[in-house]
C-alpha cells in the first residue's frame, strides 16, 4: 500500500485533501490526522470492520479501547447515557480541548472493537482545526488511538506517524506539529468522586477547578479489561532501553562515565540548562521546571533516540506539578519502570 502525506494547512487549498480522507473513512478505511495532542489513526467509530484496520495497522492488542472523537459537543448524547452535571461543566470548560470523558455507552452504536471487555466509552471532541474539519465534513465519529505502532513513542509530526506507518495506512494528514505533545487526560465519569484514568493534556488541578476533587487510579491488572488505553500495556518505548534518572546533573554526568566505562553510548534527555558535554548525544526538551513544555517535546526527543546508536537512555526526571504527571507518567511506561542509580 502506498502512503500518501498530504499537507493541510490554511495557506493552500485543501478542500480536496479533505474530500480524499473522507472518501478512505466512509469507504472503511484509516486516514492519520493532528490532534492538539498527538496524532490520530481514524476510523469510522460505527463500522467494526474498519475500526479493526486500526489494531491491524498499529499492531495493537485487541482489549486495549479506543477513544471516540466527535466534531460537536451536542454529539456525545448520540453514543453516551449518565451524562450528569459536572459532566456538562467540563464539556464547557474543556471541549474542544485535551480531555476525554468516559461515560456507560448506548449499546449498539459504537463498534464493539472500540470497547472491548467494557460497557463504557471514553469520548472527546479535539482541539485542532484539522480535526474538527475533518470530522465536520465526515458527520460521523472516530475511533482514533495515535498513529504509531503499538508500544512506540506517540507521534507529534506527520513524519513520526509515516516512520511508524508507511505502507500500513493510506493517507496522513499533515498540519504540522501538535501542540500539547502528550494523549488527553482520560476522567471516568461513572464514579463517584471520578477518577483520572490516565493523566495528560488537561491537569488534575485544572479539573478540580472545575468540578471539585477527583482521584487518580492505579493501572489495571493484566486480568481486567482496560478502561482506557494507557493503563496496561508498555507504551511510548524506544529501541535502547529507558532508565529514568534523577534531576542531578553531576549524578547524570558521572552515570554517562560509568556507563562509557562499560563500553556503552549513552543519549541523555534532559533540561535545556543541564550541561552534560560527555554524554554521546543530549536532547533537550525545554526549560528546567517547565513541564509543559517537556510534554510538548518529550516523544520527539524519545524518537531522536531511535536515529542514535544509543545503547542505553537517560531520561531526566521532573516534579508532579501541572503537566509533569503526564510527563512522569509516561517516562515510568517508557522506562518499564525502570529507574538508573549510581
């Protein structure tokens, strides 16, 4: 299969663009799109067969769920029931934005494949304009997990998604880099206070500004059924091993000697203002502290990685403040837990 990457940006004509990806959707098949987080491999959420391409194309396990993208805030009613007050707040306060909403689902409307093993649907309606056109245009929703391989880093540029992709899927939608750079936050709204599934582009604080306390849930066991994706699989991994280390320069330094001294090539990932010159290659991801930015640049410092001959990375380790829980959250996937000590 030959994988088309066609730009749409508002400085040229793109309505064509745009009537080709509908045509693949509505014809069953996946188009990759931006996304204020990362990008998205789409597919028509109602249609299981073309839902199915999606695992197909990522490799992705068959219990792991897919989110649900909507083009207008009035169509979660279309696949949702329990939609309560607080539920309203947040569509206000957040939609289009990086927040995703799990809710029980109407049975018999969102394809089976989409929520394998659950009664519930996790939906949102994002915040780039390339996506709402798209799903404007299609009148339909999206089932639409990242448009990576399964396990690999999240893409944050149409080239990360054809790295990944290519040959695999028939048409990338190219509007550049995403902003937010990690997935939506994911709030199970069938609780009582609800609860963070996984943490992401809209913070824990920014909720509770919002609705008042929600908690944060531990990841499902391999027997359970995962309610959202990110909870039980290794995920946003490179080919070298990931260690998260501590937010130390000297002790980052001396670990790339010890680890030189074992005949490894060390890549470091780390603050702009750590001075790590020993290290074989150091990839910044923004200032110390500023943690949104680390999101924005995170998975594209990961798959600079892949493009070193590193034996092993060191990631460094940020606060929990704002966006630094999804930043950790990530890193301890990556890493597999996994954390370097001298």
């Amino acid at each position: 299969m030959e994988t088309k990457v066609v730009s749409v940006d508002n400085a040229v004509d793109t309505k064509g663009s745009y009537e080709r990806a509908v045509d693949i959707l509505r014809s069953g098949g996946v188009v990759a799109f931006p996304t204020e987080t990362v990008y998205g491999l789409g597919a028509i959420a109602t249609n299981e067969q073309a839902v199915q391409k999606i695992f197909e194309a990522k490799g992705r396990p068959s219990d792991n769920p897919l989110i649900v993208h909507i083009g207008n805030k009035e169509d979660v009613k279309k696949y949702a029931v329990g939609i309560t007050a607080d539920a309203e707040k947040l569509m206000e306060e957040f939609w289009p934005g990086p927040l995703t909403l799990v809710f029980n689902k109407i049975p018999g409307i969102v394809a089976p494949n989409v929520t394998p093993g659950v009664e519930t649907v996790g939906i949102r309606m994002p915040n780039h304009p390339v996506a709402l056109c798209l799903l404007r245009e299609l009148g339909q929703p999206l089932a639409a997990p990242s448009a990576n391989r399964s396990g690999k880093p999240s893409p944050t540029e149409a080239t990360h998604v054809y790295e990944d992709l290519s040959g695999l899927i028939p048409l990338i939608l190219d509007g550049g880099q995403t902003g937010v750079g990690v997935e939506s936050t994911v709030l199970d709204m069938t609780i009582v206070p609800p609860v963070i599934l996984r943490p992401g582009g809209a913070t824990q604080e920014m909720i509770e500004a919002v609705i008042g306390p929600v908690e944060t849930a531990a990841n499902d066991t391999a027997s359970e059924a995962p309610r959202s994706p990110g909870m039980k699989y290794l995920h946003y991994a490179p080919e070298a091993p990931l260690f998260v280390i501590s937010q130390d320069e000297e002790e980052i330094r001396i670990a790339v000697d010890t680890l030189q001294n074992e005949g490894k090539k060390v890549a470091v990932i780390g603050p702009d203002e750590f001075n790590v010159s020993n290290a074989d290659w150091y990839f910044a991801v923004g200032p110390i502290y500023d943690n949104e930015a680390m999101a924005t640049n995170l998975y594209r410092a990961i798959r600079k990685c892949d493009f070193t001959s590193a034996d092993i990375i060191l990631a460094v380790e940020t606060d929990l403040n704002g966006y630094g829980v999804a930043v950790m959250n990530r890193l301890t996937k990556a890493s597999e837990g996994k954390r370097y000590s001298n």
